[in-house]
C-alpha cells in the first residue's frame, strides 16, 4: 500500500499568473524606454508574490503525506506504522465529516507553536505532527492515536482517503506488535 496526498497548485498557478500578466502590462506601457524602472518594479512586486508563495510551500514542507509498507510520513517527521493504535484510526474514519465552518474553526484553534504557553500539551490538546506552529487555514485536520497513549493532530487535504489508506495500512498483519 502506498499513499500520498498531492498539495493543490491552485493557489500558485493564480498568484503566479497575476504577476505575470502585471509586469506584461507594465512592460507593454514602458518598454524599451523605461527598461530600467521596468526591471525594477518586476523585482518589487516579486516580494508579495514570495510572500503569496509561502503558504504553499509551508503546506508541502509540514504538511505533505505519505503511507508506505511501514511509516507514515508528515512533513518532516517519520512515524511507524506500528506505533500507530489501529482502532484510533478506525474511530477517526467513522466520525462524521466536518463541514467548511468546522474545519476553519478546528484549523484556527490548532496551535503548537514552541512558545511556552502555545504548546499543545500545555493547552491538553493532541500534539501537531510534521513541524508545522498550526494546521493551516481550512484545512481539515484528523486526531489519531499511537500505542504507547499520545495523541496525534494531522492535518489533511483529503480525510477520507488519508484514513482509508492509513486503516489498511496499520490493520496488515506485518504491523501488529
């Protein structure tokens, strides 16, 4: 069994392209005279388009998924299959889908920021796995369980496929302790 969730290009494709289509403005307007103010503004609103950028990119550092023969893989963390409570994945799967309003509310109450204070342990809540301060805007997140009792937050672009392939993942014979 192998899974990976694919970020959505959406998001880069739009910014990209209203830059783009911005500077071929300016450069239809003020070219060949003006190359120089030209070069110029293209390196000055490169700046809010990296900053548009970094949402994305964060989402595919911290939060990118993969389940292979034996770990899960969030962002940058590695977690084995067999470490992972089967019946907490079961239980997530069979819980009811959380709509639009749910998932910005569960995203915008999501920190763990290595601040004392916005730890979340120190708030009780489940621990946010790939190295990420929080589950970004929207996204849905799903709460599961490892063997030894820690609680685990992952965030997800596509809950019912994620825990469809992590359930026959950790419910194969080769991962039972």
């Amino acid at each position: 069994m192998h899974y990976v969730e694919k970020p959505t290009k959406t998001w880069s494709v739009i910014c990209i392209a209203v830059y783009l289509v911005g500077i071929a403005y300016l450069g239809v307007q003020s070219l060949p005279e003006d190359l120089g103010i030209w070069l110029g503004l293209c390196a000055l609103f490169l700046l809010p388009l990296l900053v548009c950028l970094l949402v994305p990119l964060s989402k595919l550092v911290y939060h990118r998924i993969e389940v292979d023969a034996r770990t899960l893989r969030v962002g940058r963390e590695r977690i084995p299959l067999a470490a992972i409570d089967p019946g907490s994945v079961r239980a997530a799967a069979n819980e009811a889908l959380p709509g639009a309003a749910q998932r910005y509310a569960t995203s915008l109450n999501t920190v763990d920021a290595p601040l004392p204070g916005f730890r979340a342990a120190d708030q009780g809540n489940p621990r946010l796995v790939g190295g990420a301060w929080g589950v970004p805007m929207g996204m849905d997140s799903v709460v599961i369980g490892t063997r030894q009792g820690e609680r685990l937050t992952i965030a997800t672009r596509d809950r019912a496929a994620f825990l469809a392939a992590l359930s026959h993942a950790t419910a194969a014979p080769h991962h039972q302790l």
